[in-house]
C-alpha cells in the first residue's frame, strides 16, 4: 500500500478574520482604523490563518515615531535612548546619544521598521497558541509573497509556552534574538505561597482603606479617569512610548469583557489605582497598570495592583505572564525570570537590510541577556 502523504495545512492572509474572538477584538481598529485605538499606533492589520490557526498581522513600513510594540526602531533607538537619559551621568548620555543617533540614521536608511509582526494583539506581551509551527516554511512563503521586503518578526516568545514554536523557528533558519526578561507564575506556584512579601501586600489589598471596585461596577463614564492613571505611570514616569490607549479602546475591553478592570477608589470617590488581566491562549497578562503618582507611598498602590494579577492567575488556575520591570520586586513574589525573544526571519532580504537584525541578534546574545539575567531586570 503506498505511503499517504501528510497534509499541510492550507495557510491564506485575509484582512477581516474568521475567529469570533479575534473579530470582537479587532472590532474597533477594522471600523476606526489604528491610531483610534492608540495614538501612536499607525499601523495596518490582516490575519494570518494557517489550518486552525488564526493570528493578527500587523505591516509597518516607516513610523518612526509608533509605539515599540509596532516599531523595532522605537524599540532599540528611541526607547533606549530615554533609558540612558534616566540612568546615565550626562557625559555618557552625550556619548551614547551621539552613537544612537547614528544607529538610528542607519537603520532609518536601510528601512528598519520595514516588517510584518506576526500574532501581534497591540500588547506589550502576546501570548500564543499552542501551535509547533510544523507548517512554517509554508506560512514563510505565503507571508514573503505578500510583503517580499519586509522582515518577519515573531515577538513575545519564551520557553514557558512556545517552546516548540522556538525550536521551530530555529531550525528554519529564523534569528532568535533575546529581548526582555519576564516574570512567570504558576497558579500553583509554591514560591508564591511561601512569599512573605506576597502575603504583605494581599494583607493590604484586603485593608479597608481604599475600595475595591470590581469589573462589574465599573461604568464607562469612569474610564477616562481610569486612562489618566495608566497614562500617569506607563507614559509619563516609564515611556510615551508604551501604547497610548485611548479611553475609547479600554471601554471596548471593558464592554466586551476582553479585559477584567479593577480599580481602587478613596472612600470620598477618587480613583487612585487600576489594573487589568487579559487571557489569551490560556496564559494571563496584565497590559493595564496605573496608579496616582503622587499618593502616598504608605499606601502601596503597585503592590495591591500587582497582588490583584497574581491572585486572578491563581483564581482561575491560568498561568501569569507579568511582563517585565522590577524584576527584584517580583522575584521576592515568587515570580520566576524567563527570557522573551523575538524570531526574525528576514534571509529573503538583501545584506543590506539582514546586516542590522544581525547585529542586533549578537549583542543581544552576547550582551544584553547575561546583563539582564544577572541583574535580575
């Protein structure tokens, strides 16, 4: 009897998708367009579906100024350089401001931010599906006929949930660059349950000081207050250039129970905190965070916020993806470091727009994960 071939999944690009989820999602970028969800996200979107499989594509072609989360300019230039302006004594941020400025007028001539970001839900963290990626050279061929100068960037991978889609993406011929540490909590997690800290700041989330008001009494006339807290932590004292949400997009979330809110209120009526968890592919992320910067610190706003994400992950046995950034903070919570990586596939490319992924790709392995991992970032 002849051997049966094994089928291979048919894999197509569409602009609207077929997934419910992924249509109640994208609801407000299809009709309003991008930046109506986010100021400084100007970017075009279409769904990659490869057999049962259905991602989010976003396509850039400059933008130089869009969030990281489209722009890998913005990731490694613009975002680096505020990094070094809060960090640095001015002589080196003279020196390195000066050197980036350079890089940066490189990869601006070799058409960086030129890629197509595959599973990309306009989040700092995006989980996958579980998917191995056997199909890969065939989603390759579909996606380099669609965009033949543009890279392929897969971002947000890590060995805790896309450990086969990794080694996948190695094997075919993808550069794996690291780019952050994140902090993973089981939900039953033993490290969490031992964690002194942890149980200080649930104590305190549990104090009857400030209100908790659940995803139920939230009301959409409160979201524009609920955006100022964001604003106030992930724009103003980290980056302008995180995802400006707009009140619009956090409401649809909301309405659309995409997100769960919580938020913390004085007992005169003043929201002082928010935060909220996101499920996809059966991993939870915490994408929304915001507290009133000038509130005491006795009340310890970013604990409770962060106590409420990991307590839903274990609530619901969903394992914890809390992104990166205060990494010691969350160690002593019980969080474990893991890597994050992005795959970029790009030997389609001519030399001149592979050499900077290149280079990207050695100081990153060589350079910026043993600086991370070492110093718990």
């Amino acid at each position: 009897m002849a051997k049966r071939e094994k089928m291979v999944p048919e894999v197509s690009i569409s602009p609207t998708p077929c997934n419910p989820f992924l249509q109640t999602w994208f609801a407000p970028l299809l009709e309003h367009g991008a930046t109506f969800c986010a100021s400084n996200l100007d970017t075009s979107i279409s769904f990659l579906r490869a057999g049962d499989i259905e991602l989010p594509l976003t396509c850039n072609e400059a933008e130089w100024g869009n969030s990281w989360i489209c722009s890998p300019y913005t990731h490694y230039v613009s975002y680096a350089r505020e990094e070094i302006e809060r960090a640095a004594g001015p002589a080196t941020q003279s020196i390195v401001g000066a050197a980036l400025s350079g890089i940066g007028a490189w990869l601006k001539r070799v058409e960086f931010n030129r890629v197509v970001m595959v599973n990309n839900w306009l989040l700092s963290t995006n989980p996958w599906p579980k998917w191995d990626g056997e199909n890969l050279p065939e989603v390759f061929r579909v996606l380099t006929t669609q965009w033949p100068d543009h890279a392929l960037v897969f971002r947000s991978l890590n060995e805790k949930e896309s450990a086969p889609l990794l080694d996948r993406l190695r094997r075919a011929g993808a550069r794996i660059v690291p780019s952050r540490q994140v902090w993973w909590y089981e939900p039953d997690s033993t490290a969490v349950s031992r964690s002194r800290d942890f149980r200080k700041d649930r104590n305190l989330l549990q104090q009857d000081d400030l209100v908790v008001v659940p995803h139920e009494e939230l009301r959409a006339s409160d979201f524009s207050a609920i955006k100022t807290l964001y604003d106030s932590l992930y724009l103003k004292k980290y980056s302008p250039y995180n995802p400006q949400f707009s009140v619009s997009l956090l409401q649809h979330w909301h309405r659309e129970n995409l997100a769960k809110f919580t938020a913390l209120r004085t007992k005169g009526g003043t929201f002082v905190g928010v935060e909220a968890c996101v499920a996809l592919h059966g991993v939870l992320t915490s994408p929304v965070v915001g507290y009133d910067l000038t509130a005491p610190l006795s009340l310890g706003l970013y604990r409770r916020l962060a106590a409420i994400a990991v307590l839903e992950g274990r609530r619901t046995g969903t394992p914890l993806n809390l992104s990166a950034g205060v990494g010691r903070f969350k160690a002593l919570r019980g969080g474990e470091a893991t890597m994050e990586f992005l795959a970029v596939y790009d030997s389609h490319l001519p030399l001149r727009r592979r050499l900077p992924w290149k280079v990207i790709e050695q100081g990153s392995v060589r350079v910026l994960a043993p600086y991370v991992q070492s110093r718990q970032l």
